[in-house]
C-alpha cells in the first residue's frame, strides 16, 4: 500500500547500484542545473559505462 501513497509524489527511483554509479549520484546531487530526471540519466549511465567484462576487454585489443 505505501508504493501506492507514492505516487503523488516527484522522485526517482533506482536499484541495483554499482560504485561508480552511487559516486555520481552523490557527486552530482547538489547540482542545481540538473532537474531529477538528468541525474537520474546521468547515474543510469554512469552504472552501465562500470559494467565491465574485463576478459572480453582484453582479448578485444589484442
């Protein structure tokens, strides 16, 4: 019942975190020229781009 109450409310929310993603969330925050859904966008991004299979990285540039 409370996600229900949520609605009315203007706010984002993301799960399944990774470090560089909650460094930008945080580093980012505080910036008034972002609205809510940029820094949302940028965290998203930012959580991808961290992702990384390094053994594919690797024979990739060989």
């Amino acid at each position: 019942m409370i996600a229900a109450n949520l609605k009315k409310y203007d706010f984002k929310c993301i799960s399944g975190m990774n470090l560089p993603m909650l460094l930008d969330a945080l580093l980012l925050r505080d910036d008034d020229s972002l609205e809510i859904e940029q820094l949302a966008e940028q965290c998203l991004k930012t959580g991808k781009e961290g992702i990384i299979d390094i053994k594919k990285m690797i024979s990739e540039k060989k």
